[in-house]
C-alpha cells in the first residue's frame, strides 16, 4: 500500500525566509501527487498538483521519483502562508483516492 | 457558494448511540468520500463512492456504513458509536476517479465526540 511521510509537524521561519515542506512517499507505480492547505478557519483546498507544474501563491514543487520526493519550496515566506499543510497521493492502479501525509503546521512569524 | 455541505458540525454521543452524517455537494461531481482526521495523522479514508449507486471500502472502514442516496448526496453512519470513533469527518467530492488529478472539494467538518 502507498504512505505519504511528512517528517515535520512544525516548522516556524521568519517572514522573508525560505520556505521548504518535505514529503516523501513510497509506492512502486506513477502517482499523481498533489499539495493541499487548510488555513485557519477555512476549508481544506488545493493548493497544487504536480501535473500542472505551476506556482500558487508564490509555491513550487518538483515531483523527484528518483528520490520519491514532493517538496514544496517557496523562496520568501509571507505570514499569510502559516496554515497547515498536507502531501497527498492518488495511485495510477486500484483505489483511486488520496492518501495523506499527517501534515505540517508552517508557522511565519512577522 | 456552497460547495460541500456537512451537517451536523459538532456532535456529542454516548457509546453505542447511533447517528448519520450528512454530506451534499451543488457541483455535479460524480465521486464523495468521506475521511476522519485524528490528532497528528493525516485524512484517512473510510468509505467512498465513484459514482452514484456504488459505494467501496477505504483504509479505515469498521465500525462505519454509507448511502449514496443519489448524485448529490453521500451519507455515514455510526451504527453503535464507540469511543476510538471520537474524530473530526471530512466529506469531499470530485468530478471522478478517472480524473485523479482533478481536485477534492472538502467539507467544514463534522467534530463528533463520543463519551
């Protein structure tokens, strides 16, 4: 079965520092990966997916299936991106669902 | 701008009561799911349904039971509420499993608490 590994539960930067939330997965086929944010108060939404290769809100992350890697980098944080954030995964084969990392709380202090 | 609805937001049962969480969505999506959420563990998925009339087993089914009434709506129930049930649920929808890398619209949540 697939995981989803997001090894920090916090992680607290300055404003105008990088930013980079590691996710790491395991699973043998070719995943759709996909970032999602729940800010405070609010929905969980999408925040982006790695077939679209775009940036949201200053966010870019690269799908390394060398490394089974999806991090997400942006290079100055802002304290509008403190919210919590989770990796997710949709397998190519069976079950076509998410599976989620347990999340990181970002944290941008002024 | 509804999206996905979930009724009710806060619940609080005793042990071995019953009780149905409502989830309905206004966008015409094909799929629902519905996830628990835990203290420091990501969504997990416990049941879900790619297309009206079918409903599957997710990762962490035991203890749950669906109704896909019809396309906008997918309910859970809670037969006999136990105490590891104590969670926030999540319903969510999308266009369809064959778009995998289309993206789930969630719900506000349900917090249920079970004494």
């Amino acid at each position: 079965a697939q995981r989803v590994t997001q090894p920090e539960k916090l992680l607290s930067v300055f404003k105008g520092a990088p930013v980079e939330l590691k996710c790491n997965y395991s699973y043998s086929g070719s995943p759709e990966l996909f970032w999602y944010v729940q800010y405070s108060r609010q929905r969980l939404q999408l925040l982006l997916r790695h077939i679209s290769r775009e940036s949201i809100k200053g966010f870019t992350a690269d799908l390394n299936k060398g490394e089974t890697s999806f991090h997400l980098k942006k290079p100055f944080a802002q304290e509008e991106d403190s919210a919590m954030y989770y990796c997710a995964l949709v397998p190519d084969t069976g079950r076509r669902a998410l599976t989620f990392g347990s999340g990181t709380r970002l944290q941008v202090q002024p | 701008n509804a999206g996905v609805t979930q009724t009710p937001k806060f619940q609080v049962l005793k042990t071995g009561q019953s009780m149905t969480l409502q989830c309905a969505q206004d966008m015409n999506h094909n799929s629902m799911y519905w996830y628990r959420q835990d203290p420091g563990m990501g969504l997990r998925l416990i049941y879900y349904s790619a297309s009206e009339g079918t409903t599957d087993k997710g990762e962490v089914p035991n203890g749950y039971n669906v109704s896909r009434l019809n396309k906008r709506e997918f309910s859970l129930r809670l037969e006999s509420a136990a105490p590891s049930q104590t969670s926030v649920y999540f319903c969510a929808s999308s266009e369809g499993p064959e778009y995998s890398n289309q993206p789930q619209h969630f719900g506000d949540g349900t917090r249920l608490s079970i004494l």
